[in-house]
C-alpha cells in the first residue's frame, strides 16, 4: 500500500514544513492512520504527535497557513488544535504516561515516539506515519497493528491488564471498535475486560454514554451489547436491561428472554432509522418487565402495566447517566410508554376511532411509533410474521386516511376555553374542562367532524346537560 496517498491533502506537508522549522519530528498517528488502511472514507479529524511541543507546532502550522486559522490550546493537557476548512487536526507532544488506581487521568511526562505509542489502547490505533521530509509517508507498525486490521482483531499493544485497569473506558471503547468495525477482541484482551470490569465504576457517565451512543449508532447494536453484557460491564452500565435476561418456567409455563428480544428489536429499527433517540427507545422498550412481571395460574405470565412503569424507568435512567432531561428524554418516555399500541391495533379489526386516539395521543411521533412496533416483531412463525406486518400496514394507511380527514394531529378542539367561559358567563371552572373533553371525545370517537360548527353545537348541548345558561 502506498501510505504517501494518506497524505494527500496539502495540510500536511505545511505540516511537515513547520516541524522542519522548529527543527522537531513529527507523526500522523491513530485513527486517521487506521481508517485510511480501512478504506473507511477520508477522516476529518486528524492526530498529529510531536516529538516536542505539540503547542508550539501548532502555533507554527497556524502562522504557515493561509487561512490563519485560530489555534485553541489546552494547556492541561499539553494539546492544541485548530480547523483548516472543513478538518480538525489535533497536536500533542509525545508523552508516556503513569496511572494512579483511583482516576483514569495519568501523571503526564515528555517522552519518544515508543512511548507515545505504548500508551495507546489498541494496536490499530498505534499506526504512524512519519511527516519528516526524508521519510514522507513512511509508516511505523511497532505491534504489527497492520495484520490486526487484515484479521480483523482488536488487541492491545502491551499486557491488556495494565492497559484496562489504567483507563478502564478502553474497556468501552474496544468493545464499540469491535461494534462499529465488525471486528473481533482478542481473547486474551476479552478476558482482561471480564477481570478488570469493576474499574468502570471511575469512569464518569458522561463518558460512558458517549461510547454506548457510538455502539447504538452503529449498523448492529447487538453486537456490543452481548459483549457488554458477557463481560459484565452492562450490569454496571445498564442493570435495568440485565434484568431482563432469563427465561423463567412455573408449571410448564415460560415466557421469552426479553434482554435477546430486545437486541433483536434494536437490531431491526437500526436498519430503518439513524434517529439515536428512537434506537434509545428500541433498547429501553421492555425495561418495565423485570419489576411487572407475575406468573398467574389461569393466564400464565404477565407484564401487566409494564410501558407505564418503563416509562418512568427512563427518567431515573437518564438521570442516573448525565443524559439530557429534556425533550430527548421525552421522546423516549412516550416511546417507551406508546410501545404497545399499535401491536393491539395490529391484531385487532383497525376502527377509525382506535386510530384516531392513537394519532391524537403520539402526535407528531406517530411515524417513530410505528417503526418502533414494525421493529418489535421478532416472533419466528413466518405466518404470524406477515400477518403482523401487513396489518401494520393497513394501521399507517388509515392513519393517513384519518389525517387528511380530521386533521387529529395535535389537534385542539375547535371550541376554546375562553369561548365556553363567554357563551355561558363562566369563571374558570371545571365544567369549562368538561365540556371540552366532551368535544375531543366526540371527535375521537368519530360521533362529530373536526369542525367548529359542529363542536359548537354540541358544546350548548352539553352546556345545557350540564344546568349552564347560554348568554344571547
């Protein structure tokens, strides 16, 4: 392979330039590196490691460049980096580190090329390639990283005990690498991760949830996941998904694995949407089964009330993580608490007014909704399969039916509270939030069309039910 193509782009051999002038060496090294092997399309982020001031020979690079680009230097660290048109390159000065066992955060000194090198996390992410004049695009492959992309394994360069237990989200990070490349851990690394798991505990969870988004974005979550969980991390992570696993049996009565169901689920909506929120909701639908589950001797197994009760879990859950409380959060709630909806619909002769409360109810995410119970068929009868499908089929082309003809989504009931208060002569009052419930009712229900001339009508006649007074 020609290593000089990695090197196309102009940016580095201003590079190359600036290190000639401080008189320093200087390398392309990790992801960059690895990615060009990969043929994974052209990487926008850029490592560059100095054997001396990485801040300095950004400051250089900056001053070398036309478009004088602002450097931004974090002093902490000892890094800089700075933006030339649509790329990010990241400076740093070759360090080894020493770890203490109460934080991943290392004591930091200057070091060569070798160290540097030592400290990454896998040898994949070790590749460099040298930016000095005389050796443009020469790459340096100290623990035969190359052979592991062709074998598609991922193994770190020294013992996997040290570098796990040192920074333990490395533990996280290879089994995302293993998710996103379709790669394999090497067994003696996969073994370190099992020994060395509790160590996740002095990771922040921010940190966390950004190599589990990395896992779920990717084209099959489940593969990380089954990772996670056979090495014992996700019951650190995520116990309320670990609780889902096990098939229990009283009386010759059991019911699914619902922690494999799940990651089938996850699996199949990740092929119809990128949307991480709603993959969020594929993999906390079931959550609310583990505390509702009931064995009864006449029913069997129950679930009762489970989407309310996951629901709920979801907010303690985001908590718990540092995820966003926010609308995000919310999407997934009602996700988590709509799930089955459909599914009923689904099995049952689909009635407009079955439709139209789930169109009112879901609002603008009846779409997501939809993908999501499409994906949570997972049953292996292929009748039962088809026959799910097609009726979902029927449920969106009545939603769509439904929609052009009632406009129910997020609808308000044409009649307003200060219209009522003013036709009857009321103070806010409940009778105000009767009869608008009577009107959204009754337009649900398909008893009156969403318009205002009929919900009108009907609001003097349950006004006049009600004992009120019209004022002329």
């Amino acid at each position: 392979m020609n290593y000089k193509q990695a090197l196309q782009n102009p940016i580095f051999k201003v590079i190359s330039e600036s290190a000639k002038q401080l008189n320093i060496e200087c390398y392309v090294i990790g992801g960059f590196v690895r990615d060009f092997i990969l043929q994974r399309g052209s990487a926008k982020d850029i490592d560059v490691v100095a054997i001396g001031s990485g801040i300095e020979l950004a400051k250089q690079v900056a001053n070398n460049l036309d478009s004088n680009p602002k450097v931004q230097v974090f002093k902490t660290y000892g890094t800089a980096m700075l933006k030339h048109d649509d790329i990010e390159v990241e400076f740093v000065g070759a360090r080894k580190e020493s770890y203490q066992e109460n934080s991943r955060n290392p004591v930091v000194e200057n070091g060569t090329l070798e160290d540097d090198q030592n400290r990454r996390d896998f040898t994949i992410n070790a590749l460099a390639l040298d930016l000095s004049e005389e050796n443009f695009g020469t790459i340096l492959d100290p623990f035969n990283g190359i052979s592991d992309l062709e074998n598609k394994i991922i193994k770190t360069p020294l013992d996997p005990d040290i570098t796990y237990s040192d920074d333990p989200l490395r533990m996280m990070r290879a089994i995302r690498f293993a998710t996103q490349l379709g790669f394999k851990i090497e067994e003696e690394s996969l073994k370190a991760i099992t020994r060395n798991k509790e160590r996740i505990r002095i990771i922040t969870n921010e940190r966390i949830v950004v190599e589990l988004n990395k896992i779920l974005e990717s084209s099959k979550p489940s593969t990380g996941f089954l990772l996670l969980e056979k090495t014992g991390l996700l019951e650190f992570i995520l116990p309320e998904l670990t609780a889902l696993k096990g098939i229990d049996e009283v009386e010759g009565q059991r019911h699914k694995d619902n922690f494999y169901h799940t990651l089938e689920v996850v699996d199949n909506i990740s092929k119809h949407t990128d949307n991480i929120w709603l993959r969020w909701a594929a993999l906390l639908h079931d959550i609310g089964k583990a505390p509702t589950k009931k064995f009864h001797k006449k029913i069997g197994w129950t679930f009762h009330a489970h989407e309310f009760e996951g629901s709920k879990m979801v907010y303690h859950l985001f908590k718990r993580l540092k995820m966003p409380l926010n609308d995000k959060m919310k999407f997934v709630q009602k996700m988590v608490f709509m799930s089955s909806r459909p599914i009923v619909l689904a099995q049952d002769i689909v009635t407009d007014s079955a439709v139209r409360r789930l169109v009112f109810d879901a609002g603008d995410y009846v779409d997501d909704l939809m993908t999501l119970c499409e994906a949570d068929i997972t049953t292996k009868n292929p009748k039962k399969f088809n026959q799910y499908h097609n009726n979902f089929k029927i449920v969106r082309q009545k939603i769509i039916e439904v929609e052009e003809r009632d406009q129910i989504r997020n609808f308000q009931p044409p009649v307003s509270g200060e219209e009522i208060m003013k036709a009857f002569n009321l103070k806010p009052s409940k009778e105000i939030g009767i009869i608008k419930e009577y009107i959204k009712e009754a337009i649900l229900e398909g008893d009156i069309p969403n318009e205002y001339e009929a919900a009108y009508n009907l609001m003097l006649k349950k006004g006049e039910q009600l004992g009120l007074k019209l004022i002329k």
